[in-house]
C-alpha cells in the first residue's frame, strides 16, 4: 500500500546526500553533521519540557554515536540486551538500562553478575513478572549494590510489560526479594501501526505510566523513574509524569521515520550507497539486496527502501545481493554503473548486518567507524 500523499511529500523533501567518490559498494554511510543536529534537536526539544533523554543503542550500536549522544546532553543510554550492555560498558560507558524483560538463568545469570560487579549502581534492567524478578535477585545475590529494576508496563503493544492495575504487586514482591525498584518503563510500539497511531500511542504510554504510578503509590512505593520510549512518541509522550525518553532511530532516520512524521525529511543521516550493475526496460539492478537493506517493509511502505533522487522508482524485490528496482514508464532511472544513495526502510537492522559503516561529513569521508555491537543480539 503506497503511504498517502502528505506522507508521499514528506519524502520527496529528502535532499540526495553527495556521495564520496570511490566508495565501494554496497556502503553504509553516516552523515556525522546531520547526526549531531539530531542529537542535539531531540535534547533541547525535552529539555524544554522538563524531561531526560535516554538513547536507544540498539539503534546504531555504535560505542562513537553513544558517547556522541552523551556529549549533546543524554542521560544515559538504553540497550535491548546484556550482549550490547557489555560492548558499552566495555567502552566505558557506566550508565546503562536495559529495557527488556532479562530472563536471568544459566549464562545470562553469570554475564548479568558480571556486569553488575562493573558498572555497579549505573546499571538497571527491565523485567515484568515475579518469576522474572526471582532469577535477576537470585543472579547477583551477595553483590554490594543492589540491582537497580524498573518495571515494564503495557501502554497498549501487548508485546511485553505487566497491565499498570498489576504494577503494584509485582514491584513489591520484587522489593521483598531485595531489588532496588527504580521506577517504571514503557514501549509504546503500537504507534508504528501509521502516522494516524502516533498521538494515540504517546498518550497510551503517558496513562500507563500514571496508572502504573498510582499502583506503585498505593503499595507505599515511590519511584522517580517513569520512562517512556519510542522515536514517533518522543515528544508527544514527553508530558508530566513522564520524566525521561527513550528513542533510538531519531539519530539517523530512516524512511519509515520520515513517514511516520517522527523524524524530518533533513534529519536523514544514514544511507546505502549502492551501484547499478544491471539494466533491463522498467527495471534496474542494484547491488543491495536483502543483505544490505533487510526484508523489512511497513504495511504502508512501498518496496524495500527510496531512492530521493529517483522518486518513482520502488525496490519492489530483493534477493541476498541484489535489488530489483521498477521504473515506471517515463519515468527518470539511474544509468548502468551509476551509483545512487537509498533510504532504508528501518535503520536498526540495516546497521545490524554492517561491520562498520563510513562516517562522513560534507560529502567526505572522515573514518571507517565500528559497529561496535554488531550481531550481540543475546
């Protein structure tokens, strides 16, 4: 389904970057300066409104970008697993939350003891059950510091997180096991349903939270921590009693974002550069497939990604390396051994298949920088 015409707009706003010459490709770029105005726009936006940022990692998994996030004014970052809590740590980063529901048994326990014992009291990690609770206590049993949890609630995705009405009970029997109950978290996922979720979804995460509070309250429990989270909530989702944000695409964008209203058609900072290798009437062949640019297509995206300076084109299939590119009839279409600049669909993953990606600034290469976490996904 092609996204409606206003959103159509939003995407052809986005500028084709100049791209370095002599890159090999397939690439993986990132604009260093567009970053840093990212950065710093989601910032001042909650700063004006009284409320933190945490970053979601999981996003670039870049130990640079964190500490790029860190220097524009974040709290802390968020990771999705111990795996990326080890690589950060590792790179002296000490103030970490996992948001996710850790399932402590076996390595997970040792490794979850481990990072605990290094990073101490910037630690937290979500969870959203009793027996969930158990094995994080039973994990690092005997440590100095307690660990620090924070409750996971549902907003409305049904994915993970307890009902707010249930929140009481569950931190107080984590308390009673000897964790340190930090406060309260929320994914509020169901806002990529299409722009006309997004305000539903942020206004969903700000009434769970509340709820969730009052719950916490009624069982003698006060938290200062109530966390909200996703790029299209961030400012919508950013209203008292909320006091920090969680998102992670705003830093680099993606055409999903841009869809979505969530990020700006000059907010793209992440590109795939890719070479035509072969032609055909109505059709192009390029060298990024669904090794470069995933699978992964929004039920209101068309095709596996957008070329700006080909507005008509459609990634309409991929296989491992190559993407078959429709052009329609009298339409404009790259020449063979061109080289064209694509909008993923969704960063994360993108970033995910990359070793490495070039750092970029002014249409000029200014290093060859990790994915420090690439493939820590447990």
């Amino acid at each position: 389904m092609a996204p409606p015409s206003a959103e159509v707009d939003a995407l052809e706003a986005i500028v084709p970057p100049r791209l370095p010459a002599g890159i090999d490709t397939p690439a993986l770029l990132i604009d260093l300066d567009v970053v840093e105005r990212n950065a710093r726009r989601l910032v001042e936006a909650l700063r004006a409104r009284g409320i933190a940022l945490r970053p979601h990692a999981k996003t670039h998994k870049s130990v640079a970008l964190a500490r790029l996030q860190l220097e524009s004014g974040a709290r802390g970052i968020t990771v999705g697993n111990i795996g990326e809590a080890e690589v950060f740590a590792e790179g002296g980063i000490d103030d970490l939350f996992i948001a996710y529901p850790i399932w402590a048994e076996g390595p997970k326990a040792a490794r979850l003891r481990t990072l605990h014992e290094k990073v101490g009291l910037g630690l937290s990690v979500g969870f959203d059950s009793i027996d969930g609770a158990k094995r994080l206590a039973a994990a690092v049993a005997g440590d100095g510091d307690r660990l620090r949890v924070v409750l996971e609630l549902d907003p409305g995705y049904h994915r993970t997180g307890v009902p707010p009405e249930k929140a009481g009970t569950v931190a107080r029997a984590a308390r009673n096991l000897g964790l340190d109950v930090a406060g309260l978290f929320t994914h509020g996922g169901h806002a990529y349903a299409g722009a006309e979720a997004v305000a539903g979804a942020a206004a969903d995460e700000v009434r769970t939270l509340t709820a969730g509070r009052d719950a916490l309250q009624a069982e003698g429990i006060d938290v200062d921590l109530l966390s909200a989270g996703s790029t299209p909530t961030a400012i919508g989702a950013a209203e008292s009693p909320v006091g920090e944000i969680r998102a992670g695409t705003y830093l680099v964008g993606d055409r999903q974002q841009v869809t979505l209203g969530a990020v700006a058609p000059d907010g793209i900072a992440l590109w795939v550069a890719a070479t035509v290798v072969s032609t055909a009437p109505g059709q192009v062949i390029v060298d990024a497939g669904a090794k470069t640019l995933t699978k992964d297509v929004a039920p209101y995206l068309a095709g596996h990604g957008y070329l700006p300076a080909y507005p008509a084109a459609v990634i309409e299939k991929v296989s491992d390396y190559h993407g078959n590119v429709r052009i329609p009839e009298g339409s404009p279409a790259p020449a063979l051994g061109e080289i064209v600049a694509i909008v993923p669909n969704h960063c994360c993953p993108v970033i995910d298949l990359r070793d490495s990606f070039l750092a970029v600034r002014a249409g000029g290469i200014v290093g060859t920088w990790p994915v420090d976490a690439r493939g820590r996904s447990g």
